[in-house]
C-alpha cells in the first residue's frame, strides 16, 4: 500500500500544490498595506464557475469579492474597502496620492463598505459591474490604538 501511495504521490504530485504552487511573494493578488497584507480575489460564480481574479475581471455582471488578512494585526484595525471609477484614467499607475482629495474620492466611489473590524479576517461584498473600464480598489485600515490610517491603492 504504502508503494502504491510513493508511485500515485510521483505520478500526480504537481497536481497537489495548492495555487498553482505560488508563493505569496509572487502572487499577483497579495496587496501591501504599509507592512501587513491582505489577498484580494474577485470571483464570478454565475459566468466563470469558481475561477479568480485579481488583475482584470473578465466580464460585465455580478462580482463577488473577497479580501483574506494575511496578516492578523488586520484583525484588529478598522477596514474599509471602496471601488472607485478611474476618474482619472490612472489605470495601472495608480496611487493613493493621485486620487485627489476626501470629495474626489467620495464623488468617484462606486461602492463603499464602511470601516469595521473583520475578527475572523475576511471582508467579503458583491459588485455588479455595468460597464467596462478601469476601476480602482482602495483599501484603508485604521489602527485604533494610534489613529494611524494606511491605505493600498490598485487597479
């Protein structure tokens, strides 16, 4: 039996490394917010079957997306999450400091989920997208011991 296991485990062995045997230093979807970070995933059940994306959502529609704490010091800071129209065609380039000021990000935000604790490390929301283009995340987590507010910022 325990032959039988060593072949089958030689044999089908790549097939057995979870994402694709990526490390979280090389995954695209690991977001940096100043020196914690989260793993963004954006899934389409109802086109796409249990597919992720990070980068680009392939299709106009229903969205859900998921950020996972990578780091549990998240856990204990207030966490929002906005998606925000590319009111200023930053694509790729985008930053925080390009957004312009509170009213500019409030007038581009799509969708706002307001700042929470998530304990067990998971913020998950659904976003129909209607219309195709660039579209910015900013996520912003506050520490509530010092007031200190960080943010991570991507297309």
């Amino acid at each position: 039996m325990r032959v039988l296991f060593a072949v089958l485990l030689l044999t089908f062995g790549g097939v057995l490394h979870p994402h694709g045997g990526v490390s979280m230093e090389d995954d695209n979807c690991v977001m940096r917010i100043g020196t914690m970070r989260a793993h963004f995933t954006v899934y389409q059940p109802e086109l796409r079957a249990t597919q992720e994306f990070c980068e680009e959502i392939p299709e106009l529609g229903k969205a859900i997306i998921v950020v996972d704490f990578i780091d549990k010091a998240l856990r204990t800071h207030d966490v929002e999450f906005r998606v925000l129209r590319d009111a200023h065609d930053l694509g790729r380039r985008a930053r925080y400091e390009d957004l312009g000021d509170a009213d500019a990000i409030d007038a581009a935000t799509l969708v706002r989920v307001d700042a929470q604790r998530y304990p067990k490390g998971t913020l998950t929301f659904e976003q129909r997208f209607e219309t195709s283009g660039w579209f910015i995340g900013m996520l912003s987590a506050t520490d509530p011991a010092t007031g200190q507010t960080m943010h991570s910022v991507f297309p």
